[in-house]
C-alpha cells in the first residue's frame, strides 16, 4: 500500500520531496520489521522443529525458509496418510484433458491448491538445478523429451 502511494505520488505534474521521503521512509522502516519477523519467526521454527527442518534442508534446492513454509503448509506432515495427498493439496497433482477417444489433451498440474508454496517449490528447483548434477541431468532430459516430441 505504501508502495502504491509512493509510485501514485511520483507521478503527479507537482511533486512534495517531503511526502515522497516520508513515504519512503515508511517504507523503509516496514521492510525492516519484515526482515525481523521473519528471522524471529525462522528461528522458532529451526528451534521448535529442529530435525523436521534438517531433513527438509538436506533436499536439494530447498533451504531453512522454504522448509518451514512446507512445515507449516503440510501440518508437519502428520495431517497426510501420503504423499499424493501434499502433492494434492499444493496443486500439482497432473490434469489430463480427455473426451472420448479422440481427444487428448496435454497434461498440466491443477493449480487448485496453495500457490504460494508452489512458487517456492518453482524457485526450489531452479537452485537445484544449478547446485545438484542429479537434477541438472534429470531436468536436461526432461527438455530434451519435451523438446523432440514438439
């Protein structure tokens, strides 16, 4: 919202340097209280959820932020029976569109479920595409097939 008002401020014929440091300010000092609630709360969850978080860490790609999301996203993981039930609830389980037997769709993920978490998920696999040779050979063959069957 600050933001909003900072750039609807800037683009105005007469601009008040005053309000436009203010606004920046405010924005500032936001960012800040983010920034501490976020380690705060980063570091109740290292501390409340010590091992969870280690074994999350030990993927690939996934760091002490995106592990506590996917803690506190899964319920600690005690809410699922199994894993197609998280892969349901972030949305990427596979929709394959058919009618009859002559149309066939591509297959996508639903979308249905938590974008939020599987944004992050997204990102995640960027990292560890570029940090883990496992993955970087996994996600070229993944393109290759994609890229001879177009």
């Amino acid at each position: 919202m600050v933001i909003n008002s900072l750039e609807a401020l800037e683009q105005q014929p007469v601009v008040s340097k005053l309000a436009v440091k203010g606004l920046q300010q405010t924005l500032k000092m936001l960012n800040k209280q983010v920034k501490q609630i976020q380690e705060k709360l980063l570091a109740t969850l290292e501390n409340t959820f010590k091992r969870e978080i280690q074994l999350l860490s030990s993927i690939p790609g996934i760091g002490k932020k995106t592990a506590g999301m996917l803690l506190l996203f899964a319920g600690r993981f005690h809410k699922m029976d199994n894993y197609c039930q998280l892969i349901a609830k972030a949305g990427l389980s596979p929709r394959e569109y058919t009618s009859g037997s002559s149309v066939r769709g591509k297959t996508h993920i639903t979308k249905m479920g938590g974008s939020l978490i599987r944004s992050k998920l997204y990102v995640c696999s960027f990292s560890a595409k570029k940090s883990n040779a496992a993955c970087k050979a996994l996600s070229s063959g993944w393109w290759l097939k994609a890229k001879m069957a177009n």
